[in-house]
C-alpha cells in the first residue's frame, strides 16, 4: 500500500491516524502509576546493570518475559529516567499499532473498509487506556499486529516453489518477537497453522513458506524463552483466580469497548455479521477464517489449560483480539449486499463509539493512586519529611517512584524509610499506598507521638505525625 496525498482515502487514512495518536497523547500522564506501572520503571532503571536489571524481574515481574523491561530501560537510558517519558513508550507502541491494523485491513480487501478499521482502531478506548500504561500490552498489540500483517503476506504468495523472501524474514522475526512478549500471542501462532492447514487440504492453497517458517520460529522461540516456559508451566496456581464470570459477561468485550452497553453493541453486531457472511468465512475466504480462529482460540485455548491446569484467563492478555474484531467488522460491513443494511451498521457503530469515546475522554475517572497530589500538598506544608509506610515486598517498587516523582518535580522533600527514623525527627508526614496496607495506614509508631493531621487521595493517605 503506497500512500499518495493525490488519493482522497489515503489523506483520510493519514488523518485517521493523527486522530488516535491525538486521542492517546491528550490526558497521556492523566493518572500516575499504579503498582504493575511502578514495577515495570523499578526494573528498567538505566542507572542499574543489566545484571541487576534481570534480578530485579525475576523477583519482582516474575511473570511476564524479559522484552518489554529491556526495551523501556534502553528507552529511558536515552531520554531520561522519568515516569511521565516512560509513558512515551507504550504511546508510541500503541499509535503505531492504529496504522498497522488499517494496512492489514488493506491486505486483507482492498477497498475503502480499511478507512472504517482504522477509525476504529482510533477510537479504541482499550488500546488509548494501555498506551497510557507503562506495560507491555501495547508492545504485543504491535508485535501481533505486524505478525498478522507479514502472514498474510506470505501466504498471499501461495508459492510452490520454496523461495525465502522479505514477507518470510520479517514474519519470522515478528513472530519470535511476538511469542516472547506474552506467551498468549501463541493463540495466533495456532490460528495460523490451523488456517493454512485448512486452506492446503480445503483450499489447495500452498502456504509452503508459512509451514517452512512455523520450523525457524519454534526453534529461536524455544532457544530464547525455555527457562521462562517451563517457569511459567511449574504454577500449580497462577497469580489470578478464575475470571470465567467476566468471560461469560459478553466474553470480555465489555472491558474492551469501555461499558457494558458498548461491549454488547459490538458483541452482537459482531455476531449478526459472521452470520450474514458465515458462507464466505467458512467456505471461501481463509483470511476470514483466520480471524475468526484467533478470536475463537482466544478464549477457548486459555478455558482449555485453565481446566486442566490452572486459571490464567484475563482482558489484558488477550488485547490482541481487538484486531480480528475491528477488521472483521469493518471487513464484513463492507461485504453486505444490502447498501442499506451496511449504511445502518456503520451509522450505527460510529454514532454509539464516537459517543462513547466523547464521554471517556473528557468524562474521565481517575482509577489510580494520586501520588502527585499527595506530594504537592506535603510540598505546601511546612513539614517536608515523608516516611514511606509499606511492610510488604512491594515497598521498594512503590519508594523507587515516589522517590522518582520527588526528584523530577523538584519538591526537595526527604522521603524516609519506615524502620530506620533518625533520632531527632519530630515531625513526618506518613504515606501509605493504602490498598498494599488493606487501606489502613497505620504504621506503629511510638506512643510519644500524637497524630495531627490527615489527608486522603484516591488510594492514598498522608498522616501528619508529632511528637508529644
């Protein structure tokens, strides 16, 4: 696909794209860090080796690969180690992740419906959330969005004669890429095989150089992530609990499109249009079936291992299904024969999205600890000692941000730890992040002390100790 500003629909696919990026910039650093955010800048620390790096996740980010930490603590080596720069990473990730979701939409039918997939890529409450969050979630919706891309390339060759070629080098490379971000981007390694396996015996479609790479792909992926395999296989129970009552509330989409009534717009419209075009999904078109496989294996490959395992299920690990739904969506419209059932569908998708949309941006609910507001108002106080209170693991997470927030806005305030007070402090403020203390903060304190003051943010508390 070559852009051209002589062609109309590529100035408006260009356009599309600066309204996510927009989208995602505006309200960027909105809310602060929550603690999987502050873990993730605790670990990629520029000023630590890279040594020190890997020790860090393997104790604390145990469960997630090593790619993302890396990557942002070569970031933040370049533009400086602040938590709101470190923001810049994902955005980048996710705004790049809108103009790849329209060119695979282009690969796919090439026609004007990759004008309304990137629309909606752009308008995706979902991906503007995680490309505000300091978490790897966005960097999988690129890698997966690139690997879709490269496979649909390669198979479009239907070579048969085995020829390695550009389509097949990088398809490969975002593959492993891929696959090493989230062991749940495996879901569409698995609908790919099981759609080019289709389109051979089905089909007749030779996807030689697909089958060719699937043998490159397993073995680096194995070379590169065999310790973390097996680490992640060893859990007789995973970090979350069962989540089967969000997967049967309209398997999720709720959380992915930002209320239930969205969720189940798209849900249902979804299921009408698969529908009106199951004969061109299952007994002509193998892209569509493609998407529709990684939609399917999404939930059934983790409800399947849950089963027999442990539970692992959650939205976020499988945010690269917001691809399959788009295009299909914009794909399936775009195929109705009816001109006035496709104007109703997308009259009426545009107008509920772009409503919501409105109303979750410039509505917008603060859902994370309030750490700036909690140390701008210690800031105006005459009292700038700040004894962080946290007895849990996570103290050095949470004190390496707040130390991080200190030292970028220039408050010139001492922060403390808890269990080694100097002598001749008489008075502290204490903080707490307070769903790590089960929302009481109530360090023990000496009975010498009185308590003269309290301030609450959301999810923080200060307390403003004296001594007698």
């Amino acid at each position: 696909m070559l852009i051209s500003f002589k062609n109309p629909t590529y100035v408006i696919y260009l356009l599309l794209i600066i309204f996510g990026i927009l989208s995602i910039f505006f309200q960027l650093n909105f809310e602060d860090f929550w603690l999987d955010e502050m873990n993730s800048f605790y670990v990629a620390d520029p000023h630590i080796s890279t040594n020190e790096t890997i020790i860090r996740h393997n104790k604390t980010d145990w469960h997630n690969t090593k790619l993302f930490n890396i990557i942002l603590k070569n970031f933040l080596s370049i533009l400086g180690y602040d938590s709101e720069i470190a923001r810049y990473l994902p955005f980048i990730f996710g705004s790049l992740s809108i103009a790849v979701i329209g060119l695979i939409s282009y690969e796919i039918k090439n026609d004007k419906s990759y004008l309304l997939s990137t629309l909606l890529a752009s308008l995706s409450i979902y991906l503007i959330k995680y490309s505000q969050e300091v978490r790897p979630y966005t960097l999988l919706i690129l890698l997966s969005s690139l690997n879709i891309l490269f496979y649909i390339k390669l198979i479009k060759e239907n070579n048969s004669i085995i020829k390695i070629n550009v389509n097949f080098f990088f398809f490969v490379v975002f593959s492993v890429l891929n696959y090493s971000t989230n062991p749940f981007a495996l879901i569409i390694f698995f609908s790919q095989f099981s759609t080019s396996l289709i389109s051979f015996l089905f089909f007749r479609k030779k996807h030689f150089l697909f089958f060719l790479s699937t043998l490159f792909i397993i073995i680096i992926y194995i070379i590169f992530n065999l310790d973390y395999i097996f680490f992640q296989i060893s859990f007789k129970n995973y970090m979350l609990s069962s989540d089967i009552i969000n997967v049967l509330d309209g398997l999720y989409f709720p959380r992915f499109f930002g209320s239930k009534i969205m969720g189940y717009i798209y849900l249902i419209s979804l299921i009408i249009l698969i529908f009106l075009n199951r004969k061109k999904i299952f007994l002509e078109n193998y892209n569509y079936l493609f998407l529709f496989f990684i939609i399917s294996y999404s939930y059934l490959i983790p409800l399947i291992y849950g089963l027999i395992k442990t539970p692992v299920l959650h939205d976020r690990y499988i945010i690269f299904i917001l691809i399959p739904i788009f295009l299909l969506i914009s794909c399936l419209i775009s195929d109705l024969k009816s001109y006035k059932i496709k104007i109703f569908f997308i009259s009426f998708i545009l107008i509920t999205t772009i409503s919501n949309h409105y109303l979750e941006i410039f509505d917008r609910k603060n859902t994370k600890p309030e750490f700036k507001k909690t140390l701008n108002f210690i800031n105006n106080s005459q009292t700038k000692e700040i004894v962080y209170y946290d007895p849990t693991e996570t103290y050095s997470l949470v004190f390496n941000y707040i130390d991080n927030l200190n030292q970028s806005n220039n408050y010139g305030l001492n922060i403390l730890e808890y269990k080694n007070l100097p002598e001749n402090l008489n008075t502290f403020w204490v903080l707490c992040y307070t769903p790590i203390v089960n929302f009481e903060c109530s360090m023990p304190i000496n009975e010498d002390w009185k308590l003269i003051n309290v301030k609450k943010y959301h999810h923080t508390e200060t307390r403003l100790i004296e001594l007698k």
